[in-house]
C-alpha cells in the first residue's frame, strides 16, 4: 500500500489510532507473511496480554519503550536521557541532504524535494542493537533504491556513505570531552555496499508509529537496515556520497575488532566481550529488556538479504 506524504493524515495518528488502522498490515513489504510479522501485528493487536513464545518475540514494541530507549550519542550516551534532550529538535522538510559523489544528479536537496520523488509507506522491522536487545518498530518511510535510482550513480560507485549532522549547537554529545573517553569521532558517518543499498530492505526512516520521527530517533531522516545491528541505522542523516572505495564506519573506526564494517547480525560471532547468540526483546515498559530470544542469523531477514553475503567468510568479515 502506497501513501502520499499527506502530513496531517500521518501526524495525527496515535498507537491506539495505529492499531485500528488494518490496512496498515497491506504496507508490509512481500505481504503480510513474509517476515513472520504479519502474526505479529495480530498478536500484537488481538492478544496484547498474551506474550507467551512467538507472540512476544513479534509483538510491536510500545511507542513508550521505542522512543524512551535510545542510542543517540550526539545526545547522550544514556539510553533514557535523548527523548528529554530531544524535545526541541524538530528539523522539517527544509531540513539538507547533500548527494555527492559518484552520482549524476548530485546537488544539496531538500527533505521535502526527497519526499516528492517517493512513495512513503510503514514497515514493521525488528531492530537488533549490537548490544543484545530488541525491538519491532514500526517505521514510516520510503526505501532507499526509490532515492538511489534518482540520482543516478555512476558505474564508478561501489558504495554508499551516510553522515549525521555535525553541530553541537543542536547535539550537546559533540562537544569536545563530553564524555572524555567514550566520545565518537564526529560526525557519525556509516556505510553500506552498493547491492546493500539497493536491497528492497533497505529503507529510510521519516517516521515511528504514524508520526515524523522523534529527534530521539533520527529525525527527520535517518537509515534502517533490519539485518544489521541498529549503529549501521545511522540517524538525523545530512549527507549522502557515492564512493569507490569502503567508506568509514564510525563505530568500526572506534573499535575494529568489535564492530565490523558489514554489521550482519549474527548469533554465531560473538562480540568479544559477551554473546551474540541471545537478545533481551524490549516490547514494553513491564517487559523493558527481561525477556530473552534466541538470536536469528540475519535478524531473520536472511531470505532476502543471505545471497548479498554468498561466498563470503562472515566470520572474518562481521
Ligand atoms: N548518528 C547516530 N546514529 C545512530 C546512533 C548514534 O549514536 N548516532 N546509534 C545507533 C545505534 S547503536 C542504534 S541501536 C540505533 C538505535 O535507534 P533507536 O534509538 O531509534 O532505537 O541507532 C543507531 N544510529
Ligand atoms: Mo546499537
């Protein structure tokens, strides 16, 4: 199901609204079954109480836990503190994108420009933070092929990199010895291959639950790749480049022998300092991070995503 960028529709959503809306299950990608999630929207909806075995492990999280849990650094490396931080940073559809690069039709653009060239729909993605918990989020956005075909990239492009926003004026985290040894080289910067950008999977985020992303979450537009772990997804994004070469990863710069450039969630590499194999499901504030799930290869995504990664030694390249 396509929507138009028909704002007032879309803001004035609530999650109580978000849960009658059953055309909302038509925008899943591939049909309501492909992802397993279509069990999950009625679980969630129908059986809310019932959070036993499969149940739990789909059931949308609350809009609460999704916009009070966060990993924002540029905030605050507190999980609680972004949504409070965030309350006055509400970017709109002026807010700049500058596509450069490897790229025919390179330039500065506006959100608003971006969203003209889209369709925007809602998919519901579980989201695996690198730190072993969970999510599903219901996403509202566009995927990311629709930008990519465009603008046109050149054959020379075998990359794509993202950048957050550099300003420490809007994002208190970047000031210098904020947090002495545990700040980021800024900007955050992410990247992803070519064929990675072009998944179906793929997709930008311009909102959460029916209404434009909170600034805890990115706003106004940031990435999300379900397969990988959540510091791929990278947030409040002001640049996008084609390149030749691997572009640099924030948290793989930071510490390579725990974050690799690919990011592939996977149960069987685990991060060296705990397990992989498990994952505490945030679902909502009386379940905030008790639960535990096995862990799926690919963040159970791999029938869409396993043949990008074919013949490769994801062992060595995590
Ligand atoms: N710019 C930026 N993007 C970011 C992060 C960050 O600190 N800065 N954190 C990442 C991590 S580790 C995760 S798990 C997800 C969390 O997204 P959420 O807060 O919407 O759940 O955002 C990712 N994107
Ligand atoms: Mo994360």
């Amino acid at each position: 199901m396509k929507f138009n960028s028909d704002e007032k529709e879309f803001s004035v959503t609530s999650e109580n609204l978000f849960w009658k809306r059953r055309e909302f299950i038509r925008s899943l990608v591939g049909g309501a079954a492909s992802f397993g999630l279509g069990y999950a929207f009625y679980a969630g909806a129908d059986s809310k109480n019932n959070l036993q075995g499969k149940a739990l492990q789909d059931q949308l999280s609350s809009e609460y836990v999704i916009t009070h849990h966060n990993n924002f650094y540029e905030f605050s490396t507190s999980k609680q503190k972004p949504a409070e931080m965030a309350k006055d940073f509400k970017p709109g559809d002026d807010w700049k994108i500058e596509i450069g690069g490897e790229v025919e039709n390179g330039g500065s653009y506006s959100l608003g420009d971006i969203k003209s060239w889209v369709n925007q729909e809602e998919r519901i993605y579980r989201l695996r933070c690198v730190e072993a918990w969970s999510m599903v989020v219901p996403w509202y956005g566009f995927q990311l092929s629709q930008l990519i075909e465009r603008v046109k990239p050149t054959a020379k492009a075998k990359f794509v990199e993202f950048k957050t926003l550099h300003d420490s004026k809007v994002f208190p985290g970047q000031k210098r010895g904020t947090f002495g040894m545990h700040t980021l080289p800024w900007p955050y910067s992410e990247g992803i291959t070519m064929a990675e950008a072009m998944n179906p999977l793929a997709f930008i985020a311009t909102g959460v639950y029916g209404k434009n992303l909170p600034g805890q979450n990115g706003a106004p537009v940031r990435l999300v790749l379900p397969w990988k772990y959540g510091f791929k997804s990278i947030k409040s994004i002001v640049s996008i480049r084609f390149t030749t070469r691997q572009p640099e990863s924030t948290w793989n710069k930071r510490a390579p022998n725990e974050y690799g450039f690919y990011a592939n969630v996977n149960p069987k590499v685990d991060h060296p300092r705990w397990s992989q194999a498990t994952e505490r499901r945030i679902s909502d504030e009386s379940f905030f991070g008790v639960k535990k799930i096995p862990t799926k290869m690919f963040n159970g995504y791999g029938d869409y995503v396993s043949e990008l990664y074919k013949g490769i030694d994801l062992t060595r390249y995590f």
